[in-house]
C-alpha cells in the first residue's frame, strides 16, 4: 500500500514539473494556475510521506520500500522548490 501512495505521489510530482516546464497553461481543458493551491498540498504531502516511509524503511521495518521513497523525497524537494521558485516570482512580478 505504501508503493501505492509513493508511485501516485511521483506521478502527482512529475505531472506538476512537466506542466510547468512545457508551458501547459491549460491541460485537458483543466487550468493548471486554479489548482496551484491544491498542487501545493500534494506536493507537501508528499514530500512529507516520503520522509516518513524512508526513515521507516532506514529502521528495517517491514513493507518499506527504500529506493522509490527515496526517489520521490528528492523529486518533492526539488518540485518544492520549483513551486516555491515560480509562486514567489510570478507574485513578485504581479502575474498569475
């Protein structure tokens, strides 16, 4: 189950970072800049539940998987900061 929630986090991960870097204002007819919020939360989320699978899985507990939280506790940081990146310089140039 834990794969599950990490495999769905690095999709949410991927999808936020191909949609921002493509230029892909509207996807599926979905804009992208109304659900910044709620990209915000999943990504924090995600970052968080990583750690947590991760620092279980350093204890040798059962059902971790080590190398996929990893992967995805270094994709939310840097998608962290590329959310941080983009929301403090669009605001500070007045867009979005």
């Amino acid at each position: 189950m834990r794969a599950f929630f990490l495999v769905i986090a690095l999709i949410v991960n991927l999808l936020y970072i191909s949609l921002s870097l493509f230029g892909l204002d509207t996807w599926l007819g979905i804009r992208v800049g109304t659900y910044n919020v709620l990209f915000g939360i999943l990504l924090v989320s995600s970052f968080i539940f990583s750690l947590i699978v991760f620092l279980k899985g350093k204890r040798g507990e059962a059902g971790s998987v080590p190398m996929l939280s990893l992967v995805v506790l270094f994709l939310s940081v840097g998608t962290l900061g590329w959310y941080a990146f983009l929301n403090v310089l669009g605001l500070s140039m007045g867009g979005f």
